[in-house]
C-alpha cells in the first residue's frame, strides 16, 4: 500500500514517535486519525499538521478503554469515508522489580499488581482493541487491503525492571504473528516494529553521563531516530508481503 492511500489510526500521537509518524504521514497524503489522552498535545499535533497535503482529525480517546476505542473507530470510519490502517504505539511504562528485599530491614517489597495492570490495560489490552475494531469494521464492510503495525520494544526480551512492560510488548509480538495468520483471508497485513532505544522527548532529562553510559551497551552507540523508525513503519506498509513479522531496528543491542 503507498502512504497517500492510507487512511490511518495513530494511537498515542500527542507525543514522541506517535507525534512523528501521525505528521510523517499526513505530509505524505494520508488521513490521520490521531487519537491520544493528553488533549493539549493533540492540539499542537493539529496546528502543526494543518499545512500537510493529507488530512489531520484528532480524537481524545483512552486505548484502555473498549468504548473510547470504540467510539474513535465509529467516528473515524464515517469522517473519513472508511479506514485501512492502524498504528498501535500509545504506551506507558510503570517499571519497578519483581522482588526487592531491603538490605538494612530484611522487608520484601513486592511489584504492585496496579502497576502490572496499568501497562497491561494500555500496552497490551489497547491494541487488542484497537486491532479488534478495525478488523472487525473492515470485514464488515468488505474493505480491503489493510495493514496494522504494533509498536513492540527491544523489552520484549526480559528487561530486568520492566516485568508488565517486557511482558506487555513480548504479547504484542505474539498478536502481530496470530492476527497476521487470522487477518490475511481479509486482506489485512500486520507487522510489528522493535524499537531500541529511540532519541524521544523521555531523554531530554537525561543527565549526557547517563546517557553515555546508556550507550555503551549499543553497538553502534548511539540513539535510533524517530525517523529511523518510522522507515521501518512504512516498509511494513508498503511491502504487501511482509505480515506476521517483527522488524527490528535498535541499533544491535540485545538485552
Ligand atoms: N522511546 C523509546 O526509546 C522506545 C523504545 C521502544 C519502544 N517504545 C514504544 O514506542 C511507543 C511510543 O513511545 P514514545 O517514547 O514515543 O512515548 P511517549 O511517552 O512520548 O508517547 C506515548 C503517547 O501515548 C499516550 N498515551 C498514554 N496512555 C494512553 C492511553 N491510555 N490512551 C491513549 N494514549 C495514551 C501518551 O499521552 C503519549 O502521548 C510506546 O509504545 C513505547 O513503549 C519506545
């Protein structure tokens, strides 16, 4: 499928990488539904995308939530005529360890199950919804084709400290493979992108030492750009034979 075909759900488009690809594709004469929970950023998103060749809408709509979800792929569907594309990326992280025994008191402290559930409900349960939604509206309505990408992480692995978060990406990845078998009769594609570490808004804070450090477990040490990325979502795109599949783009780390 080619960008300016594309009518598209970003999810998470306020900020970050959501923001880049959302504005990536609207240049490139797509319709954008760019949907997020932070209203003030969706805002700036609009403002920016409003010079683009393709189309820009923006949503307030909770991934976590079945009629948020439900709601954004209703009104979107009918605003721009149909939908053929989503991309999952609206994520949190609530990172802690599993078990941690204090040296001086003996006390064990436990990972809390509302931080497992919280990444859970919004990195795993919102692109099963999402997914879920335009699946089912396509189907319906005989649309074809179709391509899904889910934002997964290098995490995906085992990352000490990231139990929901590693588990959460690790079960994108295993949807990516299920929905791209269950999906492709309909015509729809879904791929998923392993980001490493990607030179995002959370690094600014960064003191340059940490960040140093950070890199010298990379080895090309350095960041992934935003952009680098985003060639990765639109390869997934544009390669009608690629589904089922993880691109990785990190860098050559390993966790
Ligand atoms: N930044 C990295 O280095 C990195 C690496 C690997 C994977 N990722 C993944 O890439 C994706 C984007 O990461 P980022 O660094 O650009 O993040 P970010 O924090 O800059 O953006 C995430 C966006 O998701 C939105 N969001 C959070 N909860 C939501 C909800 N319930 N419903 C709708 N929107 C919600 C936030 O408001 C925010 O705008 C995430 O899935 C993240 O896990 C990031």
């Amino acid at each position: 499928m080619q960008l300016n075909e594309m009518r598209i759900v970003v999810t998470g488009a306020a900020s970050g990488m959501g923001r880049h690809f959302a504005l990536s594709l609207a240049r490139a004469g797509a319709k954008v539904a760019a949907c997020d929970v932070n209203e003030a950023g969706l805002a700036s998103l609009a403002e920016e995308a409003a010079s683009a060749s393709g189309e820009l809408k923006t949503w307030i709509t909770n991934v976590a939530d079945e009629a948020s979800v439900e709601a954004l792929f209703s009104e979107a569907w009918d605003a721009f005529g149909h939908l053929n594309g989503l991309i999952n990326n609206a994520g949190i992280i609530r990172d802690g360890l599993f078990i941690k025994k204090d040296k001086e008191t003996g006390a064990v402290r436990k990972f809390s199950l509302a931080k497992w559930q919280q990444v859970i409900d919004v990195n795993l349960t919102g692109p099963f919804l999402c997914a879920r939604e335009l699946a089912a509206k396509m189907v319906e309505h005989d649309i074809a084709p179709g391509v899904i990408v889910n934002i997964s992480s290098i995490s995906r692995w085992g990352n000490m400290g990231q139990t929901n978060y590693s588990a959460a990406k690790a079960g994108l990845v295993a949807d990516t493979v299920l929905w791209g078998k269950e999906l492709a009769r309909y015509g729809i594609r879904v791929g998923a992108v392993a980001p490493g570490f990607v030179d995002t808004p959370i690094l600014e804070g960064m003191p340059p030492a940490a960040l140093e450090k950070m890199l010298k477990g990379v080895p090309l040490r350095r960041l992934v750009s935003q952009d680098e990325i985003f060639q990765a979502v639109q390869f997934i795109i544009q390669n009608d034979a690629f589904t089922a599949r993880v691109v990785e783009v990190d860098a050559g780390l390993r966790l």
